[in-house]
C-alpha cells in the first residue's frame, strides 16, 4: 500500500472532524439546516487553518439529500455519486494560475446547471493572488449568481481583495488552533498510528506549528519518520531548518553577558550546519518580542516559560535598539556576499548596545593604553592631573583630534600608495582573528592618509561606533599589511563631505591646522552622541575660523 501523508489521512471528514473552528462550524451547520444558502462566501484566516478542509465538506453537505443534522449522510444517492464523481465541485488554487482564463472559463460555464449534485460549488484557494482582469471577471459572476452556484473564496489575506468582492461575500474569520485542540488531536493521531512520541515532543510540535494544523501534522510525520525513540528538541529544530530556542537564548546570552567567544562559536557553528543566517535573525526578534511580553503580561506566558524570559534584563529602550539593529541586519544580509562576516559585525554592534557602559569603558581603557594617555580612574587621575596638568577629554573629542592630525599630517602620494595595497586586506576575510575588522575596512574608504594616520570613511553611520570599539585590532591588523604602526579614526560620508569642503576653504584662506600631541590627553566616557561631533568636528577651531 502507498504511504499517505498524515495530513490527507488525518484531513477532517465531516464538520464534528473539525478542530478549533467552533464558531464557524455552527454557524455554516445552521444555515444548511435552516437552509439559507448564501451564493458567495470569504473564509479568512491563517494557512493551516482549516479552510479548504471545510470548504469541501461544506460542498458536500449542502448537497446531500439527508442533511437535516448539518453534517452530510454519506449514504444517500446525491453523497454516493459525489463520492465518484465529484466534479460539480471545483477547486482553483489562485496562487498557481492567479488567471483571467479560469475566471473566464467558470462564467462560461455557471449557467450550466451541474452535472450530478445540487449546487455546483467553486473553491477559489488564495483568492488574493487573482489578477485585477480575473477579479473583474469573478465580480460580474458574482454580480448575478445562478441560483444553483456557491463560490467559496478562501484567502490568508483578505487586504488584497477588492472591497466590491468583499461586500458580496458572507465573511468567516478563521483562528488559529487552540494549543490543547491541537495537542489533543497530534495524541488522537500519534493513538491510532500506533507510535509513542512523547508528551514534550507534542507540546514543541504544537508550539512551533503556531496553530497551523496543517504544519504541526507535517511535522509530527517528519518526527514519527524519523523512528528514533529519544527524539531531541534540537531533531525538531533541525526538521524546520531552524534553531531551537534553547540556542537562541544561549545566543542572546552571549550579547547580554559580553561573551564574544561564545557567540562566535555559535556563529560557526550556525554557518556549519547550514543554517540560514536570516532565520536566526528571525529567532531572535521573536525572542526579544517573548522576552518583552513576558514583562509586560506577567500572564501571557506559563511560568516556566516566563522565567526563561525573565532571566534577561534588558529594558524597552535596548530591547527596541536591538530590533532596529536586527531589522536593518536582516535587510542587509539579503545583499551581502560575505553574510557570515556581516552577521558578525552587527553581533559586535549588538554587544555594543547592550553594554554600552561597559564597552565605554573598556574603550577608554584600551584606548588610552594604546596612546600612553591618562583615562579617566578618578583616584588616580587627580594626582596625575597636578602632576601632568593633561587635559581630560571624551572619546568624541579624541576622535576630533585624530581627524584633526590626519589633516594636519595629510599627504596625497602616501593615500596613492595605501590605496594601492588596499585590497590585501581581502586576504584576511577568512582569517580567524581578522575576518569581522577586515569585512569592516572593506566597507569603507581610505580618504586621507599620512605615514602616521588614516582617516576611513563609511556610508553606514552605524559603523562608526563599531569601528571606534575595534581600533586596536584594526591598526594591529593594518601593521601586518602595511608594515606600518597607523593611527586611524573614522567619518561617516557627510561628515566627510562637510570636512573636506573646510578643508579647501581653509586652505584658501590660509588657515592652518594644527598638530595636537595625543600623549597629553586623557579620555573620558563619552556623553555626547556623535551626531553631535558633525557641527562642531574641530571643537573651538571651527568656531574662531567662522
Ligand atoms: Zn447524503
């Protein structure tokens, strides 16, 4: 015997069959045996809802001959015929030929009254995929419809269907399946195949299925095909090419908990196995969105649920930085030639985000090693302060300075020469250390250039902070090509474009840049946002000049 799928086997035979559509089957069961027969209806809902199932026994109910209990007798002639023949009842899948031809051809032929049944009952599947020609075609039948015609329009998106359609039609809001209906149905099913899966797998099938009936018994056939006894949820995750939500947590924890290590391990590990990057994306705005619910409906989760989300403490603000950060990763990642290298670099930045004053300060510590400057260690730095008399500064006016001295020492054949080797820098795409600064550098430009500094500039405003957070791996990185200890600091494009009009309008004028030593400075927590830094790059120079 040919296997059939669970789903065809499983479908519902009649409308006690049915599961989680109690509102719609009572009132389609009513008007068939109080007989008000509408000629059009609209069955809107979710996919795997139940919608064509019901459509069809819909069809062969209002045919039968012995229907005064609302469900058909199967017995009588008008059922037995269907059974051989039912070709008074069409099914048109608009998603496949979304045709005026169709259309056309049904009202040539719905004047003719049907072959073997009563009604001659048209399931239009996905309606909203019809073409304007073909809508209007289906308007006119629908403007006169034969007594003896019924059109079922089933759709997942009933916006993109024209309001005059709409208004013919009686309308049917279908839900998605409760969770316990559908548990109940997978064990109802999982009890007559004879196969023992156990309740966990179930609840994680019902739960990824997301009230889709049709998927969650695709997808327990997938379980019950894999004949092994001790199903893991990670199997599960593997079936849907996804990754389980035990992984994504482990993930996310990595960008709470500054764990750069562990979340790289994961990045392999999802490129190695073949996962689609944009998936994790979508894993974790669905986890972000969970994780937001469950502190704001303390009962919108089970607790055991709700206590996983509420391991993360991140506020609305981040968690709102996060998805705007996540969103324009998954618009970006379409595009890219080297996502693993682009996921990376939105990894750091999430990172960022999150521990902002952590990074901040890591930041001013590194970088003010790098520079043999005084940071900002409070104790320390009011006696270094009278000793030193160094000005204390923030990592915005530390950038200032650097733009500041790459002008100042700005040498035309040098840029020539750098840019010439430029493209080195692909060598260490794959490189374990160097791959997410190189994807980096390679999304920017050199624009000024001195045997001492270089000055990068990127399109993408959101690099810049990522690029200030790796500074010391990127001169380690430009030494290994160049051979060269660069200092470098980075604009964005219209940061640029305004400092280099300055520039020739200050050359013009004979006005000089110049050198600020970094060695008598300190570097304090930025405060001020480096939008802010764009007016006013050069600080107090800017304003004498103007
Ligand atoms: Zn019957």
């Amino acid at each position: 015997m040919s296997y059939i799928a669970l789903y065809r086997k499983y479908r519902p035979k009649n409308f006690d069959d049915v599961i989680g559509q109690k509102v719609v089957v009572e009132i389609l069961k009513n008007s068939i045996i109080n007989n008000h027969i509408s000629h059009a209806y609209l069955f809107n809902g979710p996919r795997g809802t139940g919608k064509t199932s019901i459509a069809k026994i819909f069809a062969k109910t209002v045919n039968c001959l012995d229907n005064s209990n609302g469900n058909y007798c199967g017995n009588c002639e008008m059922c037995k015929n269907l059974e051989v023949n039912d070709v008074d009842i069409i099914e048109i899948d608009a998603a496949s030929n979304n045709g005026v031809e169709e259309i056309r051809e049904i009202r040539s032929k719905v004047k003719l009254v049907p072959t073997v049944a009563k009604y001659k009952v048209y399931i239009i599947d996905e309606v909203h995929m019809l073409s304007t020609g073909a809508f209007n075609a289906l308007l006119k039948t629908l403007e006169e419809p034969p007594a003896h015609v019924i059109f079922i329009l089933a759709t997942t998106d009933m916006h993109k269907i024209p309001l005059t359609i709409l208004s013919r039609c009686q309308r049917f809001d279908f839900k998605k399946i409760d969770s316990e209906e559908m548990f109940a149905k997978l064990k109802e099913i999982c009890t007559l195949e004879k196969k023992e899966i156990s309740d966990n797998v179930l609840r994680l099938i019902t739960k990824l299925s997301d009230g889709g009936c049709r998927d969650a018994i695709n997808l327990l056939d997938q379980v019950i095909s894999l004949s092994n006894d001790n199903i893991t949820e990670d199997e599960i995750y593997d079936l849907q090419g996804r990754v389980s939500e035990k992984t994504i947590i482990e993930f996310l924890k990595s960008i709470c908990d500054n764990e750069v290590d562990v979340g790289m391990k994961l990045i392999d590990n999802f490129v190695t196995t073949g996962k689609n990057l944009n998936t994790i994306v979508d894993e974790l705005l669905i986890l972000l969105r969970n994780i937001s619910l469950a502190q704001n409906i303390s009962s919108y989760f089970a607790e055991e649920e709700k206590k996983v989300y509420l391991t993360f403490d991140l506020s609305i603000d981040i968690i709102k930085e996060m998805t705007r950060i996540l969103l324009e990763l998954s618009s970006q990642i379409v595009k890219s030639n080297n996502q693993k290298n682009l996921f990376e670099i939105y990894y750091i930045y999430l990172i960022h985000t999150v521990n902002k004053d952590v990074y901040l300060d890591n930041n001013v510590d590194r970088i003010a090693n790098i520079n043999n400057v005084n940071y900002n260690d409070n104790t320390k730095n009011k006696k270094d302060n009278n000793v030193n008399e160094s000005k204390i500064i923030d990592i915005d006016s530390f950038r200032k300075v650097r733009i500041n001295n790459c002008f100042v020492t700005a040498n035309k054949e040098f840029l020539n020469k750098v840019n010439k080797d430029y493209e080195r820098i692909n060598d260490f795409i794959a490189n374990k250390v160097y791959n997410n600064v190189a994807a980096l550098l390679l999304s920017g430009k050199i624009v000024v250039a001195s045997n001492e500094y270089l000055l990068f500039d990127f399109e993408d405003k959101s690099l810049i902070q990522v690029f200030m957070s790796n500074i010391k791996k990127i001169e380690k990185l430009l030494f290994e090509i160049y051979d060269i200890n660069f200092k470098v600091v980075c604009v964005t494009n219209d940061e640029w474009i305004m400092l280099k009009n300055d520039f020739i309008s200050n050359k013009k004028n004979n006005i000089s840049y110049e050198f600020i030593p970094e060695t008598n400075i300190e570097v304090k927590e930025s405060k001020t946002s480096f939008e802010d830094v764009t007016s006013n790059i050069f600080g107090e120079d800017v304003e004498n000049i103007n």
